[in-house]
C-alpha cells in the first residue's frame, strides 16, 4: 500500500495506481475461490486484501484533489467512507451461508463484479478528466474555477 501509493504521488496519477491494485485483487479472487490448495487459497486472500486496501487512500487522494473548495471536498469524503461502510454491508451480505456448499460463489462472483465496475468507473473518470483538461488548455472550459481567479490554473489529476 505504501509503496504503490508513493508511487502514485510521486508521479501525479492516482487512476493506475487504483487500475493496479485492482488487478491484483482480481488475480486474487480466483485464487482463493478455485484453487484446491489451502496455502494457495490464502495467497489469493492476501492478494485481495492487498489490492483492495492499498486502493483505499488511492480512491480518497484522487477524488481529494480532483475537488475544489473545503466544503464540498469534506462532503465528499465525508460521502465517500459512508458508501464504503455500506460495500462492508453489502459484503457480509453476499456471503450467505447457505452457500457454503458451493463454496460462496455468488460472493466470489459479486466481488468481482465491483472490482471490474471499480476498472470501469477508473476508466470512464480518468478519460472525461483527460477530455477536460485538454479542454481547459484549449481555453474552452474552466475547470472548478473561483469567479474572482484571473488566470483559472486547476487541472484534474488522472
């Protein structure tokens, strides 16, 4: 988490940064829900809790600095661990006992579908960004602008 973050600071991109560790929590998934081997099972748990927490601070920076203004970035994140606390809600709901037999497939298959809908949603937000910074260097859109800044300098990061 720490290192792929540094990283992710360092050279200002914060959408590959969460494309990564959801790669990696997706090879892990599989892992843990097929393999036959137990020690190999509990790789693919440390994979899917890798990518999934290292994403945490990833997901918080990029919408942090992609909002402008105090208030509404506090709403934000206030809004954001909100609907994190509901996903550990539905979480503990999709792995019902009852599927214990199959081995909680229809859990394994809802967590995959939020991680590739969390590849999805990165995609979709790094290219609108993408398409409104050039925009905005264009001189055609501003971007998150006071009424009172001269020369609008705010540009989303990816």
């Amino acid at each position: 988490m720490f290192g792929i973050n540094y990283l992710g600071d360092k050279f200002k991109y914060r959408g590959p940064v969460i494309v990564i560790n959801m790669i990696i929590c997706l090879i892990g998934l599989p892992i843990l829900g097929w393999h036959t081997n137990p020690y190999v099972r509990y790789f693919g748990a440390f994979l899917i809790c890798g990518g999934a927490n290292a994403n945490l601070p990833s997901a918080l920076a990029l919408q942090g600095n992609n909002i402008r203004g105090q208030w509404k970035r506090a709403f934000c994140s206030a809004m954001f661990v909100g609907l994190a606390g509901i996903g550990g809600i539905a979480g503990s709901l999709v792995f019902r006992a009852q599927d214990a037999a199959t081995g909680y497939k229809p859990g394994l298959y809802a967590c995959i579908t939020a991680a590739l809908l969390v590849l999805l949603l990165t995609a979709i937000c790094d290219f609108s960004y993408y398409r409104d910074n050039q925009a905005a260097d264009r001189g055609e859109k501003h971007l998150e602008c006071d009424e009172d800044e001269p020369q609008p300098s705010f540009r989303y990061t990816l």
